[in-house]
C-alpha cells in the first residue's frame, strides 16, 4: 500500500501557464502520482511489481506521513479509503484529465524551452510528454493506450535457509469496457495479488505443501472463481505438481484475457513441468437455480460438463463480492462443487474479501450466508455437550494485509 497521503490534483499540479519554470523530473513525479491514482498497480502486498511505469515518488501531489501520524491512519484503515476516495472524485478525475491534455498540447514549446545547463534534455523532456499522452488516453477510459503488462515476482519461503527461486507471473491486463460491470476482471485487483503472495509464502496454510514438494498420495482438484486475469490459477500451476486446476469467469472479454495470460506464463512449445490452467466459463447465477434441490447429489453433478462433473479439494476466490447477490451464489457454487468433508480430510473456500468503504454492504453479505462458528454455537446449541468446531458450518478469518480480510470457509457449511 502506498504509504503517502493523497492531494487533490486541483491544489498540486503544476500551474500549465508556468510550464517553463518545471525541469523534466518535476513534471515527471506529477505524471507518475496521478498514474498511481488513475492507472493503479496493484496495492497494500510486498510482492515485487514491474511495468514499465518509473517508480511513484512524492511531490506536492502526495505529502509523506510522519511516521506516528502514518500508524494512526493505517490502524484506522484509512490510507487505502483515501485513494479511493479521491480516484472516484468525478471532477478531480476531469481537472486532471484537462491538466494532462493542456500539458500535452503545450509539449512541444515546453520540450523545446531551455532548461537550465545540466538540468535536463530535449530526450527527457520528450519521454514525459509520452508519458502523459499514454495515461491521458487511459484515464479517457479508451483503449488507445493500449494493454498493460505487468511481471509480479512473489517469494518463496526459505527451505533449510536455502533461497529458492521467486514464482514469477506475467499478466495483461485490458481496459475496462464502459458500463459493463461484469468487465471488472479485465484488470488484477489488489486482493487477488494478496492471497496469490500468501499461497507461495505459506501453501500449509492452504493444505497445499504436499502438491508443492512432491510428496502427495492423490491428485488434487483445484477450482477460481472469477479468474480475472488469472493471477490465483497462474500462481498455482507454478507451484503444485500432480493437480488440475480451472480457472473460472463469466465475461467473455475477460475469459479471452484470461486464455492470453496462461499462454504468456505457459508457452506451448516449452515443456517446464508446469500445469497451465484450463480454463471455463462458468455462470454462478445458473448454479444456484441447479443447487435450489437440497442436496445436491452426485448424480445430477455427474451430468454436467467436464471439469464440473466432479468436486473439488480447493476452492478459490479473490474480490469478487460487488454484488449483494454473489455470496448466496457463491455459497450455491460450494454446494455443488466443493468436497464433503469427511473425518480424515477438510475441504475449504478460501476467499480474500477487500476492506472498501464503497463495498460495505456487499462484503457484510459473507457475514450472513457464512456465519462463524462460535455464533453458530451460541445460537443452536445450549446444552452441555457442544459439537466439536470442526464439525459445523463456519467461517474464520485472519487480517492479511489492512486493506483485506482473508476468510476460510469450511465444507460443513453445505
């Protein structure tokens, strides 16, 4: 998470009529903090991204938090509440949008303009101007700018103090397209990068370390919902051996983003011994009007088309509650598709929920469907010989980050 506090662009920006007094690093800095509040990377994780975006230093656009003042916001959440925040701001969003095309048309003369002897060159002066022409086309909600690539490298756990090498992923990520909800997988979020860092860093923690040393007795099944880009099934076919893994959405456009980014990390014509994601398109909607019939039995999920013709071990998903009605028809997805514990083996969901001020009301939606086991045994459960929590409906959760909230959700609860 960026650990500065957000201007508005309105009282920061360099004023286009004193262009000539601005060297080439200062308008630089301005370009690079509004990327970072319109064309975000992804936030609040210690993995290691690269765009081929220069890294976001501070100006009069973002002001450094000292470092007494910066615990109390972050304790309170409200760094990441801020930017976004301000990144819905409809008229700073059009204050900048006019600064960056007044820049852009005055380019020439400002690149032309001497600067003082050593300060800067034509060359660099150029590069910004290519840099505002780019996140100008991007913040007009175009695709003009064109795709964005980005290379995360998230970092093993040591093994015998021995480092092993980073899983290293590449996405696309597409522009949004206008209007279109359902569109939002086209980019990675934040949450997805959270949970795909943990998965590398502690996979026991997801009952996953036998598929990663070698050491497993079965084949492990393993399905995403809403994919996006893919980031969650990408990291795990780098990680597990002996698995299938499917990797889920609802968009076309995304699920054809989707196919690019598991062409990208797994080239046909290599051979690593790493295990390329299928993927599928799969309607939540449709499969809580199949899971309405409680239960919901082997025989109806053998009739569906491979690979839903049989459950899962693992069940994966990150930020994709932004509708009141998806934790019902995730819950249904379960139902049908998640294996039924049994006294030797859990099975579990796990999801990393976003903390967004903008999405209360949907993220309280897990609360409900999902309710906590200990609530579970105040409410149903009075007498003396009280169930074991490991045979009941529940769910837990572990704060992973102050921007996300990571939940593991129990077989039981079907």
């Amino acid at each position: 998470m960026l650990k500065i506090l957000p201007q508005t662009p309105t009282t920061s920006l360099p004023p286009l009529k004193k262009l000539d007094q601005y060297i080439a690093s200062q308008l630089s800095q301005s370009i690079d903090l509004l990327r970072a509040l319109y064309l975000p990377e992804v936030r609040g994780t210690s993995t290691s991204i690269r765009t081929n975006s220069p890294t976001i230093i501070d100006s009069g656009y973002a002001s450094e938090a000292s470092d007494d003042e910066l615990e109390d916001i972050k304790k309170e959440g409200k760094v990441e509440e801020a930017w976004i925040a301000l990144r819905a701001d409809d008229f700073e969003r059009t204050f900048s949008i006019k600064w960056l095309t007044g820049f852009v048309a005055r380019g020439e003369e400002w690149s032309e303009s001497g600067a003082e002897e050593g300060e800067d060159t034509y060359d660099d002066r150029t590069k910004v101007i290519e840099d505002a022409v780019a996140l100008l086309a991007a913040c007009a909600g175009t695709s003009a700018s064109g795709p964005i690539v980005r290379t995360l490298e998230f970092q093993r756990r040591p093994v015998r103090r021995t480092r092993e090498d980073p899983v290293v992923i590449h996405l696309r990520d597409a522009s949004l397209i206008n209007g279109d909800y359902t569109s939002v997988g086209l980019q990675t979020w934040g949450a997805s990068c959270l949970l795909a860092g943990d998965l590398v860093m502690n996979p026991s923690k997801f009952s996953l370390l036998p598929w990663c040393d070698g050491s497993a007795d079965r084949r492990l099944r393993v399905l995403e919902l809403g994919a996006g880009t893919g980031l969650l099934s990408l990291t795990l076919g780098k990680m597990l051996h002996d698995a299938d893994i499917v990797a889920t959405d609802f968009h076309d456009g995304v699920l054809a983003n989707l196919r690019s980014n598991v062409v990208s990390n797994f080239p046909p014509h290599l051979s690593s011994g790493e295990i390329p994601p299928e993927i599928h398109r799969l309607d939540w909607e449709y499969i809580h009007t199949l899971a309405l019939d409680n239960p919901f039995t082997d025989t109806m999920l053998s009739q569906l088309a491979p690979p839903f013709n049989a459950r899962f071990d693992v069940i994966l998903g990150a930020d994709i509650i932004y509708e009141t009605a998806h934790a019902q028809w995730i819950k249904s997805c379960l139902k049908v598709f998640l294996k039924y514990p049994t006294d030797a083996k859990r099975f579990f969901f796990h999801l990393m929920i976003p903390l967004r001020a903008t999405h209360e009301k949907e993220s309280a939606t897990v609360t409900s469907v999902f309710p906590h086991a200990s609530d579970i045994i105040k409410t149903r459960y009075n007498g003396p010989n009280k169930p074991p929590l490991h045979d009941l409906p529940f769910w837990t959760s572990s704060t992973s980050s102050l921007a996300a909230l990571l939940v593991h959700i129990h077989a039981a609860l079907i």
